[in-house]
C-alpha cells in the first residue's frame, strides 16, 4: 500500500517525465498488475517513464526501449522484442529428466540447438522452434519426465548476456 501511495504521490500532477525505482519490488502480483496497468496507460498518454528493474517480465510490459546493464556497463540497449531476436532463440526448450544429474542427457543433446544450458533441475535448450526440437528429443530415443516449450523473453537476454545462468 505505502509503494502504491508512493507512486500515486508522484503522478498527482500531470508529470512528463516520471522516474521510477523498482517500482513493483514487493507487491503480490494483483497489485503489481495494477501498477503495471497504471503505468501503461500513462506511456499511452505520452508521459516518459524511466525506470529501473530486476524484474524482466515488467520490462518487456512496460518499456519501449530498455538498456541492459552487466557490472555498470551497457551491455546491449533496444525494443524487447529487438533484443531477444539478436540474442536469443525464438523458443526455449526445458527437459527435466527423472535422473539426479541432468548432465549426461545435454552432452546428448549437442547440435539441437544454439545453446545448451545445464540446470540442477533441468535442461534449457535454446532453439527456433520448439516442437521440431522436442521431436528430435524423441527421435533420440531420450524421454524426459517433463517438457515445456515456451517463448524466449528477456530473462534468456539477460543470462545470455551476462554470462550468468540460472545457478549463478
């Protein structure tokens, strides 16, 4: 309540420019939609939002134009959309094999797409399409306990960029 109070304190006089830190941080996800909605219907009506987050989903909602910052460097700027198309694959694959280490099945899976990433819990694979590579997965003869196709969003920008993985 005190975050969103905040954030109406500083819109009751018809800003331009509105300067936002981590405007979400802390809220249960009905009011961050709020907030979020908030906030877009002022982008609509041409005020300037500049703000800051952790949070990518919120990034890829609200903003045009984004910088991605690695150590107090610019380590890429554009449209979310411009970003994850030069840094990332179209979809993503994640395998969870019934197994304690998900290490022997990604040596298995070299080649399938543009990157391989090893999480404790399960396998990322970064492909352009995600149904042809969970095909080939099959067509290995490998049969994970789980699989999700998803689209690639910022969080993949942003570990791909950083240098960083999920573990990190």
């Amino acid at each position: 309540m005190k975050r969103r109070l905040t954030i109406a304190r500083a819109l009751v006089n018809d800003p331009e420019i509105v300067l936002l830190d981590e405007p979400t941080t802390g809220l249960d996800p009905q009011a961050r939609h709020l907030v979020w909605e908030r906030l877009f219907r002022l982008k609509q009506q041409g005020v300037t939002l500049v703000l800051t987050t952790h949070y990518m989903d919120e990034a890829e909602q609200l903003c045009d134009r984004l910088v991605v910052m690695d150590g107090g460097r610019i380590a890429a700027e554009g449209s979310p959309r411009a970003l994850i198309e030069r840094h990332s694959t179209r979809e993503v694959v994640e395998l969870r094999f019934a197994a304690e280490s998900q290490e022997p099945f990604a040596g298995k899976l070299d080649g399938l797409g543009e990157r391989v990433e090893v999480l404790p819990d399960r396998v990322l694979l970064y492909v352009p399409d995600g149904d042809a590579a969970v095909a080939e997965v099959s067509a290995l003869g490998l049969n994970p306990a789980n699989v999700l196709v998803r689209r690639s969003g910022l969080e993949d920008v942003f570990l791909h960029l950083t240098g960083r993985t999920l573990v990190d």
